[in-house]
C-alpha cells in the first residue's frame, strides 16, 4: 500500500487530509471524533482575543443541485464563540492524547503587534504543530479590522506574518482570502513575511438564494440577510486555480501549499495535490456527512497511488503544474473533434441542440423512420470545444478525439496572424 | 342488474375490502416524490417519449416546470396538447408508449422516468382558479360532435376554443365514453371521468344532450343539415361473436358489459361474482375483466388465449398485474363448446389444443373441459353498424367494418368527420382518440375559416 504520511511545512500527520478551520474543529469533543475517524490532523476553529465572538441564528443556506445535491453552502459564522482559555486547554490536552496527528491552531487577532505578541506565547504552550493565519474570513471580522481586511491588503499579510515568525517558533500556515483580484499578491507578500506555507482558499462572498415570498436572501436572521462565506464542491475550480497560480507563481516557487475548498473525494484530494499542494484540508463534505468520509478518501487515494506505481505524495505532488500555463503558450494547432459512440448514445438530442444553437452546428441530427433521430458530428464543422461533451448524460458517451493536423506546435507567441507575435 | 349472471351469487367480501381492492392501482406521487422524478429527466431535445405520444404532449418542457416548481405551468402544457390528459395519465399504457420510448429505458441506463405519474401529479395538483384555457370570440359556426367519449369530448373542447357553438349528442346517461363505462375501476377511481368532464366543460361553449342514438332517433342526414360540421366518435359499440351455439346462454356475456356494470355500481359486494370463470381473448379488457373478477372474490380466473403469450395484445406489464392477481394465463386453447348444466346455466368451456404448423395456427384434435360459472367475452369489439343506416350515412365509407378517414379525420362525406375507435386509423387508445379529437377539430376550424375567408 502507498505511504499516504507527509512531512507538510515541518509537521508531521500521519496523512494529507486535515480538517480545516470551522465547526468540525471547534472543541475537543469534535476534534478527538475525528482522530478516532482516522483524520490526519486538524485545524483548530479560528481563536481570537476575548471576549469570544457572538454568533447569530441561523447562520448557513445552500445552493442545489437538481437532485438537492448541495453544491456549496454559504456561512454567516464567526470565528470561535468560546473563550481563549478552555479553547487553549483543551488543545493542550488533545495534542497529549494524540501525538502522532497534526494540530494547527488558525488565529485571528486585531492587526496590532501587541495583540499577536501576546497570544503567541500562549498557542506556542499548547503543543500544537503550527499556527495559521486567518486573513480570509470575509465577513463580520473584517469590520473590526480583521479577516478579509488583512487578506485583502498585502502590507498586512506580510507584516502580521513577519511578526508571528518573531514571536512564535511554530510554522506558520498563512490563509489566504479568494475574495482579491490576483491570489499571487497575497501569497507572494505570505513568502516575503516569511510564512512557511500558505493554506487557500478561505470562503468566497456570496448570497445563495433569495426568498422570494418574504423578500430576503438566505441565510436569514429574522427579516434580515448578509453576505456569507461560499465553501463545499462548488468553490474547487476556483480553488485548483488559485492553487495552481500560486505554484507556478516563479516568486513563490517551493512554498508549500496546503489546498482547501470543496474537497469531498480522494480524487478531488489527488488533483489538489498534483496542482502542488503538499496536504489539504476538508470541511464542508465533512458537514455534510460526517468524519467518516475520510476512510473512503483514504482508501481511494492509495489504491490510486498503488495502480500508477506513486509510493508516497511526494511521487506525484505537483506533477500537473508543469503542464498549466498562460494561454498564449498554447499549441494553436493542436486540434481535437467530437466523436459520438453509438452503441452509448441514448439519443437524448443534447449534443445536437447545444452545438446548434450555441455552439458550431457541427452535430447532425438525422431522423429515422421511426421517428427517432441519430446524431452524428460533422468533422469539418466541430472546433473541438468539449461542449457536447459536457452536456451529454451518458459518460464517455462522446470522446475528444485528437486529429492530426500536420502542422508543428505552434503558440500563439509566434503565430503569424498575431499582429505581435515574436518573431524569431 | 347483469341479467346473464343473475342466478350468481354476490361478491362475499365485505365492502371495506372490496373497496380497497379497487382503490389506485398506482397511487399518485407526492411533492417530494414528483421532484425527484421530475430530477431523472434529461430534457431531451427532439425527445423521444413526445415521438412516443399520440397526443403529442412536449414531455420534457412538463416535467422541466414540475421541477420548478411550476405546477399550473406544467397542467397548462399537458392539457393544451391533451385536454384528458388526466385521464391519459391514469390508463395510457405508457410501458408501450412514452416511457418505452424514454432514453433513460434504454439498456445503459436504470428505468424509463415515470412520465404517466409526473403527468397525473401536474394535472391533480394545478388546482386553477378557472378554466385554463380562453375562447376565441365567436364564430357563429355550430358543430354538431356524435358521441361524448374521449374522442368526442377533445374534438368538441378544441372547437369551443376556437369559438364554434358545439352540441353534443351522445346515446347513454353519462358522458365520458369507456372513461365512464370501460376503463378498469382500479385505473379511473374516484369518479374521476366525471370531474374531468365538469372541467372540460368548463371552457363554455358546449351542450351535451343524452338520450340521443345515431341510427335511433337521430340522422346523419339531419346533422350535416342543421350543422356547420358534424364529428363522428362512436367508439365500437358491439363486441365480437365466438360464434358458438349457446352463445347467449345465461353465464355467458360480453367483458365489456360486465365492466360497465362493475363501474357503475355503489355497492360492489351486490355484484355477481363467479367464482370460477373464463376470460376469453388477449388485449388488455381481457386483463382488466380476469383481474377485476379476482379483486371481487373469485377464486378460479382462467384467462384462456388460441395463442401463445408472446402474441397477446396485453403488454407484459398487464400481464404482470394479471399474474399478480392470481389469474392463470392459459394460451394455445380455443373454445369449441359452451358446457351447460341442467337449468341450462353455463358450466364450463370445451377447449380444443392448438399449435403452429407453418405460422399457421392449427387446431388439433386434443380437447379438455374448464369448469366454470361464467364465461366472459373479450375477443375484441366491432363497430355496430346500426349507427350508419341514414342515406347520408350509408355513404361513409368504411374500412375493416370502421368508418374510412384521411390523416385529418376527413370521412369520404364532405363536412363530415370521425375519429377515435370508430375509424380505421391508429390504436384503440383513449390517447389517440383524443388526438384524434383534436386533430378533427382544427381539421374542421380550417375548413370553416377558410370558408369564412371566401365568402
Ligand atoms: C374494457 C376496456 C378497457 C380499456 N382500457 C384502456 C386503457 O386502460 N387504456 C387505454 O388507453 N385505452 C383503453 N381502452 C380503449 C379506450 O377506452 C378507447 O380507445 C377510447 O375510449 C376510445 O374513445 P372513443 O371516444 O373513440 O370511443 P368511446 O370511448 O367508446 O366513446 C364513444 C361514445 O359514443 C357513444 N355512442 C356510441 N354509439 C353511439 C350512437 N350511435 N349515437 C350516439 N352516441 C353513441 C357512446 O355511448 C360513447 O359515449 C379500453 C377499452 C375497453 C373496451
Ligand atoms: C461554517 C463555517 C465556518 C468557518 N469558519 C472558519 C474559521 O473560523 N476560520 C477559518 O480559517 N476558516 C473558516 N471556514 C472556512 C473553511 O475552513 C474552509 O476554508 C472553507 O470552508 C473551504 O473548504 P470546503 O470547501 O472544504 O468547505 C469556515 C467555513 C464554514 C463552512
Ligand atoms: S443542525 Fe439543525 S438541529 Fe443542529 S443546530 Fe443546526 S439547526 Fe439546530
Ligand atoms: S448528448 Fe450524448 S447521449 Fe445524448 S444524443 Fe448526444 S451523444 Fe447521444
Ligand atoms: S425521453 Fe425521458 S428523459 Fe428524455 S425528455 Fe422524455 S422523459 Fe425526459
């Protein structure tokens, strides 16, 4: 079986899938469910300075899918609402209880250097493997000058960082905030203060949905909405990028990057890790079913490893980000077509009517005598776009299959019909 | 009263019982279970199921607006193409129609959606205020409809629609056709032909008067006189002959008489029951016939065919809900003797063996005896030709004994036209008669308009 423990940023667990920052870690009783479920380490809930925050109820709402699959869900949370104290003892005692596993502690104080000063003694006395930098929480927080504010402005991120490599002898994770134009600021600006690692991403802004009989958006507290946090399967394409921006990010090269956001499977755990990231942390698909998630997460994970031959993380970590780069680096000659396998098609018209009316009218449809149609791909008409690919119900139904074009690689950097293309 | 069966004794179930047995076959979907099958729908363009449909109901646009939480919207969409789209969900053999034809039955995937459900859940939960559909202001023309069945009912509701006056002559005491008289009481329940009828109705425009038999005291003649188009839905009226003597021996009698009785009855335990009995024929009023004998009691249902189960009529899901209710399918027997007992009441059947000898079916020698109390009669029905006596009437011209129409329910008279059972065109399906309503009814607003236009 492949070696699923990690060396991530000095701290060791015993494997990649920690807890993220949120209710599955806010106290002990949770904290040490997981352990027993077989989580690799844990991201305390974020602490602050007392008096502990204040939540409101209710406090989340969903967007579904047609199935009411959840596809990500929206939070109105706070940062922990116990105080400093029992928090701290209790992540003393659990670090004891189980030594092999990670127990980062998230920390969120006001951007003063007193209030970072005085905290750090006190997390650094727990234990605990390391200490990340919640500058993402976007909403609520930023109002008293924390969260999102800091995130938001890269002067902070590498202050408040520099002044928790000073004060703390622990690695330090710096969180980064999805709600910023250009994730490589913030990271780069982590790098410079010196971070150890970065995590991302935090939780986007959002509204899910809007009740439209009392007139307000959801999560509603009495007649009332705000803005929320956006997290769960949803946010991963927006997390795999920033992952990915951040690893081929030449500024930040080797920094290790610990991937959150909408990781519920072993595959989506595999993927982050092959855009560079060296753990990941879970924390929606873990609210929606429990811990027990991460036995089926492990289990997958290694027979995957074990079918391509990787022995541990390391064997493949990063290996897609090579091969992710700036669209003008791409072969413009490179060209792919649709092709439909008619034993697998059911004949739903999906392809046909999304090419037609959308797309490059490049699927036929034909119809029988029997007043059924059959569809096939005009080759000469299809672009390669994926898009009937997309829409078919029936996976691997169409495949993209690669032509040969004859032409040699060709980027767009020096394609002839570029009015400022390089010439050689 | 069924006179042929009055010397049976009555159901001996107690009528709670009874009652139950000829509750829902399928019970309708909640909220929650409609979403979920609402979900299963791919929205196929093009689809399948709708090439599937007689009536042409754009499936995949219904279900989209049930899964939105439209359910007017997706009623609105169902009865503007089927105005008994109720009904048709209720008794259309969707295994053979939309749903054999949805992708999702397909080898590679699980089950075909629940189209029929999903159709009865959007039509039994609209709940509109008023009629959904407007009349166009009026025409002035007035088209004289022949028989309140399905067919009858569509072709006299679109015409309304289009403004024309509509009178609707029909022979029984109740509108409604076999939704009324016909159907398996399991399938239609809750006097569900009727309150589909008040809201079809509801659209103004129509008079219905019973008591009023083509052939009787009324003439084909006499209509296309008085009337700008007259619309011929007399379903089949009479029922196939075995061609036996005894034939009218008491215990021997059409299913279809039964059945009327059976749905038009309070009190089911005052029905004669047989407690051993014969089911003659294959399509699915065999099925209903053997398996309502079974609901009310009888122990004994034969349902005996000259051929083999792959031939019958009945889908396999019919078959399925006969084996379901302990009917025996008997096939490759055909009825050579009606036995009789001394008061001269049927008591069995005498069957002759058949088999296949170069495709053709041959009866053999072998013979065997099937005791039975009655005999029901389920060998198809005919059209009855004493509706077609009028001189006018006698010029229809006729196909397979039924009444000849071209693709727009045009019969060989001018301003004449017919659909549903009575016509030689498509399946005897309550579905296509009403598509067959439907079709006649533009079929004969074209016709008018066009008219109008030139003079
Ligand atoms: C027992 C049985 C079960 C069936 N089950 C199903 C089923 O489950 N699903 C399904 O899709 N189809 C079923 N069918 C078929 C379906 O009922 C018919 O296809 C459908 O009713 C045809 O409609 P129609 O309007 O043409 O005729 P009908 O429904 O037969 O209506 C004809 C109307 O005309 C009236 N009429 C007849 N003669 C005259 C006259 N001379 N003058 C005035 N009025 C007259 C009749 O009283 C009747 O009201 C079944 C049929 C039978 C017999
Ligand atoms: C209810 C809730 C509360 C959260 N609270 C915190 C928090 O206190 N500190 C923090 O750094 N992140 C917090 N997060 C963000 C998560 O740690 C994580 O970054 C985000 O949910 C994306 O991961 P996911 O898609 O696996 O949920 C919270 C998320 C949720 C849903
Ligand atoms: S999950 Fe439901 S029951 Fe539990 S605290 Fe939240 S609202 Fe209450
Ligand atoms: S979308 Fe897929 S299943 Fe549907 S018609 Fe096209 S190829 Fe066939
Ligand atoms: S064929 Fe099936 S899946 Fe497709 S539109 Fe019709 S009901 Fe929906």
């Amino acid at each position: 079986m492949a070696d699923l423990s990690i060396v991530f940023a000095g701290i060791k667990a015993p494997n990649p899938f920690w807890l993220a920052s949120a209710p599955p870690t806010d106290k002990a009783y949770n904290v040490v469910r997981a352990f027993e479920a077989g989580w690799g380490g844990v991201v305390w809930k974020t602490l602050g300075e007392d008096p502990a925050a204040v939540n409101v109820s209710s406090r989340y709402s969903a967007h579904y899918g047609a199935n009411r699959e959840v596809l990500g869900i929206n939070n109105i949370e706070l940062i922990t609402d116990r105080s400093l104290e029992i928090n701290l003892r209790e992540i003393t005692q659990v670090k004891k209880d189980w030594p092999d596993r990670a127990l980062i502690v998230s920390l969120m104080v006001p951007c003063v250097e007193e209030s970072w000063k005085n905290i750090l003694p006190l997390v650094e006395a727990t234990g605990a493997d390391g200490i990340e930098l919640n500058f993402g929480c976007p909403h609520g927080m930023p109002e008293r000058g924390m969260g999102a504010a800091v995130g938001q402005v890269p002067e902070y991120v590498e202050q408040v960082t520099r002044w928790c490599k000073t004060y703390c002898s622990l690695p330090v994770i710096v969180k980064l905030t999805p709600n910023i134009t250009d994730i490589r600021v913030a990271a780069r600006a982590a790098h410079r203060g010196g971070a150890d690692a970065v995590s991302l991403i935090n939780t986007i802004n959002s509204i899910t949905s809007v009740d439209l009989d009392r007139m307000v958006a959801l999560p509603s507290v009495g007649s009332q909405s705000t803005h929320g946090g956006y997290c769960g399967s949803a946010v991963k394409p927006i997390a795999l990028n920033m992952v990915a921006e951040i690893a081929r990010d030449p500024q930040t090269r080797g920094l290790p990057i610990c991937g959150i956001g909408g990781i519920g499977s072993w595959r989506d755990a595999a993927e982050f890790i092959a855009l560079g990231s060296g753990a990941v942390q879970v924390c929606t698909a873990a609210m929606l079913h429990g811990f027990r998630i991460v036995e089926e997460m492990k289990d997958g994970l290694s027979r995957w490893m074990d079918s391509q031959g990787h022995a541990n993380l390391q064997a493949f970590s990063g290996r897609a980000v090579g091969n992710t780069t700036d669209w003008k680096y791409l072969d413009i000659n490179y060209q792919v077509i649709a092709k439909i396998d008619q034993e697998a098609c059911i004949g739903c018209g999906r392809c046909h009517i999304a090419c037609e009316d959308t797309s490059h009218q490049a699927i036929a449809s034909l119809k029988q005598a029997d007043g059924t149609h059959v569809y096939e791909v005009i080759d000469d008409e299809c672009v390669g776009c994926n898009l009937c690919q997309i829409t078919c119900p029936v996976q691997d139904c169409i495949e993209m299959v690669t032509v040969d074009t004859g032409k040699p690689f060709l980027d767009w950097n020096h394609d002839p019909r570029n009015p400022y293309h390089v010439t050689a | 009263m069924i006179q042929p069966l009055s010397h049976l004794p009555h159901s001996q179930e107690d009528p709670a019982t009874l009652a139950a047995r000829f509750s829902d076959l399928a019970p309708p979907l909640n909220a929650r279970q409609a979403h979920l099958e609402a979900s299963r729908c791919l929205y196929c363009y093009d689809a399948p199921c709708v090439n599937a449909c007689p009536s042409e109901i754009d499936i995949p646009s219904f279900i989209r607006n049930i899964h939105q939480d439209n359910v007017q919207g997706a009623a609105q969409k169902i009865l503007s193409a089927n105005i008994l789209g109720g009904s048709c969900a209720r008794v259309c053999p969707t295994e053979v129609l939309c749903q054999q034809a949805c992708v999702r039955n397909n080898a590679h995937e699980c089950a075909p959606v629940l189209i029929g459900s999903l159709q009865r859940y959007a039509v039994d939960n609209a709940h509109f205020s008023g009629h959904p559909f407007q009349r166009a202001a009026t025409t002035g023309k007035r088209i004289a409809v022949v028989g309140a069945g399905p067919a009858g009912l569509s072709c006299a509701h679109r015409s309304a629609m289009h403004g024309h006056d509509v009178v609707i002559f029909e022979a029984r005491d109740k509108a409604g056709g076999l939704n009324e008289y016909g159907i398996a009481k399991y399938k239609l329940v809750d006097d569900y032909a009727q309150r589909e009828l008040d809201f079809l109705l509801g659209i103004g425009g129509i008079e219905i008067r019973h008591g009023q038999r083509l052939g009787e005291n009324l003439s084909l003649s006499d209509l296309h006189q008085q009337f700008d188009a007259v619309f011929l839905g007399l379903g089949l009226a009479a029922s196939k002959q075995l061609g036996l003597s005894d034939e009218q021996a008491p215990g021997l009698l059409a299913a279809t008489e039964y059945i009327r009785e059976l749905r038009q009855a309070d009190d089911l335990s005052q029905l004669p029951v047989a407690d051993r009995c014969i089911v003659l024929g294959a399509g699915n009023t065999a099925i209903d016939m053997a398996v309502q004998m079974a609901r009310l009691g009888a122990r004994d249902v034969n349902l005996v065919y000259r051929r083999g189960l792959e031939d019958m009529g009945a889908t396999l899901h019919e078959q399925d809900i006969a084996k379901a209710n302990q009917v025996r399918l008997l096939t490759w027997a055909q009825p050579q003797q009606v036995l009789l007992d001394d008061a001269g009441h049927v008591c069995g059947m005498r069957f002759s063996r058949t088999h296949l000898e170069n495709g053709r079916l041959v009866i053999g020698a072998e013979t065997f005896d099937l005791p039975a109390d009655a005999i029901f009669k389920a060998i198809g029905q005919a059209f009855d030709d004493s509706a077609l006596v009028d001189p006018l009437a006698r010029e229809l011209k006729r196909q397979d004994g039924r009444i000849l129409v071209d693709e727009h329910l045009r019969t060989s008279v001018p301003g004449v036209y017919a659909g549903g059972d009575c016509t030689s065109l498509d399946q005897d399906l309550t579905v296509q008669a009403v598509q067959h309503g439907k079709l006649a009814a533009e079929a004969i607003n074209a016709q008018l308009m066009l008219n109008v236009e030139a003079a």
